[in-house]
C-alpha cells in the first residue's frame, strides 16, 4: 500500500515548485483555485463557457508569468489580477460596452446604497450584480469588489475617470432599484390588521 506524500507543506513550496514548472504543483495549484477563479471570471463574463475558457487562459498566463510573483503580497491576489485581466481582454473583443452613458451625466458623488441589502443572501446580491449591463457590471465590479480606483478602471478599460464614476453611479441605482422590488413590504401599521369577519358583519368590522 502507497501512502500519498503531500509534497508542498507551505504555500512558498508550491508556488516555488510552480516556478521551475513543475506540472505536479501547477496541477495542485489550478485544483485548489479554479473553483473561485472561474468566479471571478464569471463576473465579467456571463456566458458560463466563455468564462471558463477565460479562466483556462488565465491560468496559462499564471504559469507562464508566475516568475513575476516576488511573494509580497497574497498569491491568491495576484491571480485574481491576472484573471480580471484576462477577463477585461475577452470583454474589449466585443462591442465597446462601456459608451451606455455620456460623461455629461456623470455623477461624481453617488450615493452609497441605502437599502435592506443585509437581508438578501449573498448569492442574491451576486446575482443582481450579474444582471447589470456589461459596462456597469464591469465597473462595479473592479471598484466595489477588486479595489481598483478610477484612474485604474479607466486605465484598464480605455476609458475616462469620469465615465468610470458615471457607470459607478448608474449601477448603483439600478442596484437600488433592484433591491427594493427585492425587499419584503413592510408590515402594516399596528392596529391596522385586518380582522378576520365576524358571523353578522362584513369583512374586517366587528
């Protein structure tokens, strides 16, 4: 009886092992992401086929660019990186998604939403995001969950800061407004319930 040796007792090792490619540690490393780097391609890329061949080229380009990793930071991070990248290329090979809104409308101090967000499960608010036109969607995404700024979201994407802070905006809205038909009604004022009929009257009196 073979007993498996766990070769990579540190994350260093594996990522070391990957960077004289080895094809045992980059097997390792794609089984133990590909679960959350196909869901940070699916973000940008709604098409669950297209994301995934999105994701496999991400990892090709993790592997042949894992040189570049000086372990400073997350490694997780990083191919987060790479993959919105290569998420952003797929997204700048079809029609320009990011010309929705024009910069005069741009609304530089959007709101944050105000709503009962808490109440809807995570997977529900991902999803409502998932719904967002691709321009908002794309934004969205690299401010409020990757951490670009604008001036990177505009860098990355060809476009204006303030285009960048109108999708911002826009999204926010169509959010609010998704989460508001969302949100359960408000329950009646107290002492404004409906009765249930009595045997002699109508609906509601006593």
């Amino acid at each position: 009886m073979f007993l498996r040796i766990q070769k990579w007792d540190s994350e260093e090792k594996l990522i070391r092992a990957c960077q004289r490619q080895e094809a045992a540690a980059q097997r390792e490393v794609y089984n133990r992401y590909a679960r959350r780097m196909l869901g940070v391609c699916g973000r940008y890329i709604r098409d669950e086929m297209e994301a995934e061949d999105v994701m496999i080229g991400g990892f090709m380009k993790i592997f042949e660019k894992i040189d570049q990793y000086q372990f400073a930071g997350s490694f997780e991070g990083w191919m987060r990186r790479v993959m919105v990248n290569e998420a952003l290329m797929q997204l700048r090979r079809n029609p320009n998604p990011f010309s929705e809104i024009s910069i005069e409308n741009a609304h530089h101090d959007a709101a944050v939403m105000h709503t009962d967000a808490d109440e809807l499960e995570t997977e529900e608010l991902l999803r409502l995001v998932q719904s967002l036109p691709d321009g908002y969607r794309t934004v969205f995404n690299l401010y409020a969950i990757e951490g670009y700024s604008h001036k990177e979201i505009a860098e990355q994407l060809g476009i204006s800061e303030n285009t960048s802070k109108s999708q911002l905006s826009r999204a926010r809205t169509l959010l609010q407004e998704k989460l508001r038909q969302k949100a359960p009604s408000p329950p009646p004022p107290k002492g404004e319930e409906l009765k249930a009929p009595s045997l002699g009257g109508g609906w509601g009196r006593p």
